[in-house]
C-alpha cells in the first residue's frame, strides 16, 4: 500500500528496544563518572593492585573554581597515608584493628578525607566559617540561650572547658562550633550538632571523655578553619562513640 511507510513494523517493539539501549547507556554514563572520586580502588591484597571494575575510570575532567584554579577529577593522587591499624586474619577485607590511639590516629569512625587545606569560601572570597569575633555582624538570638560561658563536660560527666566564642557559617546563618577553653589553656573546636544543652546551661558531650578534649586537632590559624581541620575535627569526635572507652566497643548484648 502506497504511503504505509510502518505497515509491516512494530513501532511499539522498536521503541521499547530503543528505550532500552538509552537507558543501558544512561547506566553505563552515571557509573563511569561516579568513579571520578575514590578510584582506583587499592587492593588489600597487594598495595600494587588497582581496581577499577567495569566500566573503566573515565578521563579526567578539568573543573574551574570559582575563586581561580582548577581541579581534575580523576586527580590521579593517591592516598598514600600510613594507616596504623592491622587486619585482625590473614583472609582479604578482615576488619582492622587500630595499633595506637585510633582518635588521633584517623583510624575507623575517626578517619577522615584528606581535603584541600584551605577554608571554604563565601562568595565574596572571605572565609565561611568563622567566629563571633570576627564576624562581628552575627548575634545570638536573644530568645535562644547564649552558650558563650557554659562549662563543657565530657560523656563521663567531668569538667571538659568553657566556651569562649561561637563560630558561625556566613553562608548558612547558623552556630557550627563551639570555641571550648580547656587545660594548658588552650581552644579547641566542638561541633554543634554533638551538643547537648541541660536544663542548667551546661553542655554535655557524649562521644568523647573530659580528658580526650585535649586531642582534639588543632587549628593553625585561630579566627578560621580548613576543611581539612574540619573533617579531622569531626572524625576525631565521631571516632568517640566507638572508641572513646574499652566498653564502647564491645557487643552491645
């Protein structure tokens, strides 16, 4: 019949068929660029061993910062950090048990990404995360409680500090750390989220002891912090639900 270009095909067929191939492409795009961070992978087996599965690894992308440089993922950097815990069998992926202070050392819980040491940025190019001191335009609400001057106390009820100043995200108007006076004297860094404020304007840590707020990471610079102080500040506190007491990391049962 003249003019019936599909007469003799299944239009409906041809079209699942293509879905299909589209949809086996998509799959193919996202996993190849969901290894543009963390790969290769390195093998317990035999630190010369790189994996990368299928597919392989994409080529590198070059990304503009928007405060100048670049950066390409992948970077090609490899991690090549000494971790300080063994493998408690002989067989690949048995878990690892720390050899020294696994809070300081990063291990477990406690590690952290090895992130750029510079300090995240506002739009306008000044540091984000800053203290009261600094950001002089930034208050406390009157209608919420001031932590500035509470004593600080540890998961077993001791004397940690007191806080000194609060540090504030520029670009999130909200408290992201508490400046904590300890010992020595010295300032240390306590994030937000892990405070727990009581009825008598105290403030209670639960992850860490009184006594481990002296290993918290310092910073280099007092009026900012890197985002690499950042991740080792909170891995260090996070590593505490674990590894705080011999107790904690025992079955719960």
């Amino acid at each position: 019949m003249q003019g019936n270009i599909v007469g003799s095909i299944d239009v409906a067929q041809v079209t699942l068929y293509l879905f299909w191939l589209f949809f086996a492409g998509l799959i193919m795009y996202l996993r190849r660029e969901d290894k543009r961070e963390g790969y290769p992978l390195m093998s317990d087996r035999s630190g010369s061993i790189q994996v990368q599965g299928f597919p392989a690894m994409p080529s590198p992308k070059t990304f503009l910062l928007p405060h100048g440089g670049s950066y390409s993922a992948p970077s090609g950097r490899v991690d090549d950090r000494e971790i300080h815990a063994e493998p408690i069998g002989p067989w690949p992926g048995a878990p690892l048990e720390p050899t020294g202070n696994p809070l300081v050392d990063g291990v477990g819980p406690a590690a952290y990404a090895a992130r750029a040491d510079v300090p995240e940025l506002t739009v306008e190019g000044h540091p984000s995360i800053v203290p009261t001191r600094v950001a002089s335009d930034h208050v406390v609400d009157t209608r919420d409680g001031n932590p500035i001057g509470m004593e600080v106390f540890g998961a077993d009820r001791m004397l940690a500090g007191t806080v000194r100043d609060v540090w504030v995200d520029r670009t999130e108007p909200q408290i992201r750390y508490l400046e904590v006076e300890i010992a020595g004297p010295r300032n240390v860094l306590l994030p937000m989220t892990l405070v727990k404020i009581n009825a008598k304007s105290q403030i209670y840590v639960r992850s860490i002891l009184a006594a481990q707020f002296a290993d918290v990471p310092a910073l280099k610079s007092p009026d900012q912090v890197t985002k690499l102080e950042e991740d080792r500040i909170t891995a260090y506190y996070a590593g505490g639900n674990l590894y705080a007491t011999p107790s904690r990391r025992e079955p719960l049962l």
